[in-house]
C-alpha cells in the first residue's frame, strides 16, 4: 500500500517532472481544492497548468516532510520565468488522491547576506521521536514571539548557531535583529497575525502564517531545523496576497 509521501512524490513526479497531463486522472480526487494564487479550481485548473509547461521547466526537490495525510515539499522551479523560483507546495491526500493544495513561490535572489541560498542546507529528516515537541517549540516561538510580542527569543533560538536562508538576513541572533531593523528602517515592519498551520516531521517544522510586511497583505511560510530542543535554521518564502478578486477561486490562500 502506498504512504501519503509515496502517494504526493509519484504525483508530483508525473505531473511537473514528466509534464503528464493524464497524471491528473490518475493523482487528483474531483474535489480537488485549489489555493494558489494564479491557479484555477479543481483537476480542470491542474490539467491547464501542466499543459501549459515548457520544454525547459523542471522542478528540483530538497526537502519532504511528512504530517498525516499531509506532505509538505520544499524545492525549486525552474522554467517558470527568467530566475530559479523557490517554493513551499503542501499537499492534503485523501482516499489515496489528492485533495487540496497550498503553496508559496519566490524567485530565488542573486545574493544573500549569509552567503546561503533560499533552498540549500541540511535535507535529511532525522529525531522522528522529536516531532511533537519540536512543533510546540516552533508553534510557541511564532505564537510568543512574532503574534503576541512577548517571550525571550533566546528560549526557542540556539545562540550558537542560527543558520539562515532569507536573502536579506545574514546568520545568528545578531543577524536576525539587525535585518529586522533594517526591515522596520524601510517601513517594512513584520507582522504575524495569525499561524494556520504547523506541519511537522522529526527535525524539520513548516509553519504558515498571514500578517503583513509593511502595509502589503502577506503569507509567512517559515521552514525551521530544531536540534537538541532549540532552532538552529531557518528558509522562508514571504509571497504578497493579492486581491480576493485576482485569485481565480473562491478557496481563500490558507
């Protein structure tokens, strides 16, 4: 019998990796929810989407964490414009199909501070018995820290090493201030309003939040590594939301 990870992984693979549009007849239920921004509703939406691939897109995982009947995939797309894109695609599988769709794309930056890309780092799942409290340390940090301001950011942060994936932040503590004050210096305050999910597996958590960035409506997908009870690493993709009236669905992007 197929795993929820088997089930997305070969899915996926069909669809984006061999451009298959008769995949969808095969890996997506009729119900099929639709949160992308740009895409159509329903496995109509993805068989318009997979057919209108170039010969030069293809997609390159890095990451795969699975929660349930839900699998989160952390890669980049190649083929979609003129730069790489990094992106966050969570899938919810159901009946052995899949059934619903988020996701977040960004083009990847030339440069970054860290000297790290938006994708690269450690892949490996590790510390299964570890899940459940790497979530409540991930999901109290986002609810402490970023929604209600309080909390020491020390109790969830190792101070020895915080890795960092975001172009504009370079690594540790003191990188992680000193890019949020240059953030607040141009009038881009962050600001989490509310966490809708926190999928999680081993070592790895994927939270996605909204809020803003500045006065821009926003979605906070934020990709944390926990090691021995602390974050030590840290990507993320911060996509605007655009308009209700400029997403072809009614699904809302969480």
């Amino acid at each position: 019998m197929s795993t929820t990870k088997d089930i997305v992984l070969t899915a996926a693979t069909e669809m984006f990796g061999d451009k298959d549009v008769t995949a969808v007849d095969r890996w997506v239920a009729p119900g099929y929810i639709q949160h992308n921004a740009t895409v159509a509703d329903g496995p109509q939406g993805l068989r318009a989407l997979i057919a209108s691939l170039g010969e030069d897109f293809r997609y390159e995982p890095h990451r795969v964490i699975t929660d349930g009947d839900t699998v989160a995939l952390h890669g980049t797309y190649y083929g979609f414009g003129p730069k790489p894109i990094a992106a966050f695609d969570i899938f919810r599988v159901e009946n052995g199909k899949l059934i619903e769709h988020w996701d977040a794309l960004q083009p990847k930056a030339d440069t970054t501070l860290s000297g790290r890309t938006e994708t690269d780092g450690p892949t490996q799942v590790t510390d299964l018995d570890r899940t459940e409290a790497n979530r409540t340390l991930v999901t109290d940090f986002i609810q402490q820290v970023f929604l209600a301001g309080q909390g020491e950011i020390t109790d969830y942060v190792s101070t020895a090493q915080y890795d960092q994936h975001n172009p504009h932040i370079a690594d540790g503590l003191d990188g992680l201030g000193a890019g949020l004050a240059a953030f607040a210096a141009q009038g881009k305050n962050m600001a989490y309003a509310t966490l809708h999910k926190a999928i999680a597996e081993g070592n790895f958590v994927l939270t996605v939040s909204e809020g803003t960035l500045g006065t821009a409506p926003t979605a906070f997908y934020d990709l944390f590594r926990v090691a021995d009870g602390k974050i030590v690493e840290h990507w993320d993709i911060t996509p605007a939301i655009p308009d209700a009236d400029k997403i072809p669905h009614d699904n809302g992007l969480f």
